[in-house]
C-alpha cells in the first residue's frame, strides 16, 4: 500500500491537465471583467447613436426632405 501511495505521488501526468484547467478558468474570468464595462459602455453609445438619428430623420421628414 505505501509502494502505491509513493508511486501515486511521484506520477505527474494530470498536473499538466490541472495547469491547463487553471489557465483557461482565470483567461476565461479576465474576459468576463473585461468585457461586462465594455458592453456597458457601447450599449450607451449606441443607445445615444440611435437617439441622434431617429432625432435627424424626424427633423428631415418634417422638412419634406425625408430620403423615401
């Protein structure tokens, strides 16, 4: 039983695996982090974009220049 327990202790082939695992999971958390503020943000922009044209088209269809 103790020549099985050294043997398993010594054994390092699921440590790359473990490493591997690790690294995806904390890329995967930075995108996360990064990304919510940056959707946040556009979200505004667009939001904002949005307004000004649907402001311009109006303007422009209450001056008969609508492009119909």
């Amino acid at each position: 039983m103790r020549h099985m327990f050294q043997k398993f202790r010594r054994d390092e082939s699921g440590a790359v695996t473990v490493d591997w695992v690790i690294l995806t999971a904390v890329v995967m958390a930075a995108v996360l982090l990064l990304t919510t503020p940056l959707r946040t943000g556009l979200e505004g922009v667009l939001t904002a974009v949005s307004g000004y044209m649907g402001a311009t088209s109006t303007d422009l269809a209450s001056q008969g220049n609508a492009l119909e």
